[in-house]
C-alpha cells in the first residue's frame, strides 16, 4: 500500500487517541480535499507537513527529508521525539519546502486536521502570494488601544459586520455590508496608516486562512456578539477577515480574483468593489447603540489604563532578583531583536517584554531571554527611537559579573550584557549597571 492510499484508509477510520498513527490520520483527512476545492489553486495534499503527536514528529508530502528523519515502508519521514522546528503551529521552510508545522497533542481529530489546514493554507501562501506577507507587528507597539472613540466604532463595526452574516436577505446583507465600510472610513481616518495597514494585513494573510478552516469544517461564518477586547487588534482581524472572506463569497462567488494575487487588494477593498460602494455616511445604527457603545469604550479603557498599571508594577516588583541597566539617553541602546508577540506597550515610553529582547548600541549589547523586563524608550516611540532603561526581573540567581577595564560583563541565568564605559553596583537584592557616554 503507498503512503497516499494508507493515510486516505486511516482518515475513514481512525480517531485520535496518542497513538502513533495519530500524525497520519490527520494527514489523511487533509488529503481528501480536492486541489482548489477550498481556495482556488491550494492543493492541501502537496503541502508537506511536520506534524508531533506526543511521542515522535513525523513528515509527510516531503520532497526531501532531512537525514534526521528516517523512512518508513510507507515513505513517511520519522523523528522521534519534538523536532526542533515544532517551536509553534506555523510556516516553516524546512530543506527547500515550505512546510505546514503543528503539535496536535491533546487535539482531537477534526480540530487537528482545521489546524493544520490553517498551516498549509499558509505554506500555499509563501508559495503563491509573497505579496501578503507584509505585517508588521511592532505596529502594535504604538496601536491606540485606549483611544475610547476608536474602540466604539471598532465595535460597532464588528457589529455591522455580525449583522450582515446573519441576514438571509440580500439587500440587508448589502445594507449592512456598506455600514461596514462607512464605519471603517470613519475610523480609519483616526489611525495612522501603519496601524490601518496592519489591520488589513493580519485580516488578509491570517483572516483568509480563517475563512479556508470555516470551508474545511463546513462551519458557519460568525462574530462574537459581545465584540473583542480592546487590545485584541491582532484575534480581531483574524475573524474579521474571514466574515469580509465569508460576506464576498455570499455576495460574488468571483470575489476571489480580486485577492488572489501576490499584490491583491485588501478584502474591504474588495468588498466595496463588490457592492460598488463609493462612500456614505454611516446611518444604520439608533443613536442610542453609538451611544451605548461609546459609553462601553470609555469605562473599558479607563480599566484598561488601570491594568496596565497593575501589570507593570507587577513585573518590577516580581520576586527574586532583578537588574538595572541605565544608559545615557544621548547615546541609547537600539532593538536588534525581540519578540513582537510577547510584548506589551505599559504607557508612553514603558514596553513589558515577557520573553526575549536583545539591544545593542555603541556601547555595547544586552540580551535577555526567558525572563520579564520593562524597557523605557527616549523618545515618542517606546522602542525605535532609542531605549535609555531596562530593568530585569524574576532572577533565582545573580549572573558572572566581571569588570574589565572600564566594561561590565554579565553573563548566565540567561542573561548576556557586555557594555563599556559602564560600572555596577549591588543594591540588595538588585544589580544597577550604568553606562556613561563615550
């Protein structure tokens, strides 16, 4: 029996339960999609896959194993164990192929295989449609999260959007659907283009994806009624862009040649070339829902405020060990690297990082990783105009300290700070290092 015959036979028959065919039977489900049945020109059975059950990381549809992976009489390529790669469900190019990588440990077998074909759907696009990958998550970093008038409309978009899936009746749909983009105008006028860009990025290269799962799963399109949380701009247009993916396809099956291109148009772009909209004044909602929902936005984002207080001066005052490292804020340390996901703007200048951040500068590199730190910006952005304060926190221990010259070089407890002209000092509990202009 080949490998194609074997996991269509297992996707008939078999469920997950930590086995070791688990890996192949989600293969197999996958592999029952017809090219272009879920997206015009996506063959989810040519995607290879990198798939961890639990017990061993097996990879299926490779052209070209690596040699860490032996072959099974079916063909399959065997590791045993978590594979390296297998850090998150992801893209990852693995000896040449874009390949679609997931743990499905603990999953069942249909929400393994939507995973999954989310994964693929990606691998298709690295291939197909570079041109989506363009988000820029830093753009984050400066979102007005707690802009009150921006989260009423965001919300009373959704809403509108909400509506639209739900009518059965094409001209309330198109209504509705026009609301959508009248409201969106209204908002996007008070965002800076990098963070409008960012919404209709994420809502094209993951909200399609979304919209490909809801075919998979023969799911229908919807929208939580109570809306998102104000910082979560990035879960937001994951659902957003799959319900405008969702509405184009109830509204003009051929919505999709307006997109499917490299270079292709956002999907509320698409939409308003589908309804032929060219504007008008939002005028669906009853004074007293924008009212409502503004009243909402103000009392969230005072809470919101009000956490992000909490959630800094928890970080500062975690127990265990900390260090301070201060910089001139005429010469500061500059982003090298850090984790765009694992961050969360606190205030004006103050960034939590809960995970990895490297800086490095004319006077030397800092890096940090598996410990939270703040980070205090120069200038009207919290990181890319400079940072002038770092404070590390949760230390079991103290690192290597070594002063050489006029340089401090600290390293250990995932820690590595190499940084001239500096000095440091122990404060109890807490080492200061300060770091003087050249």
């Amino acid at each position: 029996m080949n490998a194609a015959i074997l996991i269509v036979a297992l996707a008939t028959t078999h469920t997950l339960a930590g086995g070791s065919d688990d890996a192949i039977a989600v293969a197999g489900r996958i592999a029952q999609q017809p090219e272009g049945a879920l997206w015009p020109g996506f063959d989810p059975a040519g995607v290879p896959l990198m798939i961890y059950d639990g017990a061993r990381t097996v990879l299926i549809n490779h052209p070209e194993p690596p040699g860490e992976f032996l072959r099974n009489a079916e063909g399959v390529g065997v590791f045993d164990g978590r594979h390296d790669a297998v850090v998150a469900n992801t893209t990852v190019e693995i000896a040449g192929a874009w390949t679609a990588v997931a743990s499905i440990e603990g999953l069942s077998l249909d929400r393994a295989a939507s995973l999954l074909i989310h994964e693929a759907f990606h691998a298709h696009q690295r291939r197909s449609l570079p041109g989506w990958w363009t988000v820029n998550e830093v753009e984050l970093l400066t979102y007005p999260f707690d802009d009150a008038e921006n989260l009423a409309l965001r919300r009373l978009e959704t809403e509108a959007l909400r509506r639209a899936l739900q009518t059965e009746r094409l001209g309330d749909m198109r209504v509705w659907a026009s609301e959508v983009l009248a409201i969106r105008r209204q908002r996007f006028a008070r965002l800076s283009e990098g963070a409008s860009t960012y919404e209709r990025g994420v809502e094209r290269l993951e909200g399609v994806p979304r919209f490909v799962q809801w075919r998979f799963e023969r799911a229908e399109a919807s929208l939580p009624e109570a809306g998102f949380e104000p910082e979560e701009v990035r879960a937001r247009a994951y659902e957003t862009g799959a319900a405008f993916a969702a509405l184009l396809d109830r509204l003009d099956p051929t919505w999709v040649d307006l997109v499917n291109r490299g270079d292709g148009v956002w999907l509320d772009q698409a939409l308003a070339q589908v309804l032929g909209w060219s504007g008008g004044p939002s005028e669906r909602f009853r004074p007293e829902e924008v009212a409502a929902q503004r009243e909402r936005a103000l009392s969230e984002v005072a809470s919101l405020r009000r956490e992000w207080d909490d959630d800094r001066r928890r970080v500062l005052g975690a127990p265990g060990l900390s260090i301070e490292v201060v910089v001139d804020a005429g010469a500061p340390l500059w982003p090298a690297e850090f984790d765009p996901l694992n961050v969360r703007r606190v205030s004006n200048a103050e960034v939590i990082h809960r995970r990895w951040l490297r800086l490095s500068g004319d006077a030397g590199s800092l890096e940090v990783l598996g410990h939270p730190m703040v980070t205090t910006g120069v200038g009207p952005h919290p990181l890319f105009n400079g940072v002038r304060a770092i404070v590390v926190t949760g230390l079991d221990r103290f690192p290597d300290v070594n002063e050489a010259g006029d340089g401090v070089e600290i390293t250990g407890a995932g820690v590595s700070i190499r940084l001239a002209p500096a000095s440091v000092e122990r404060e109890g509990d807490r080492l200061v290092v300060r770091v003087a202009r050249r």
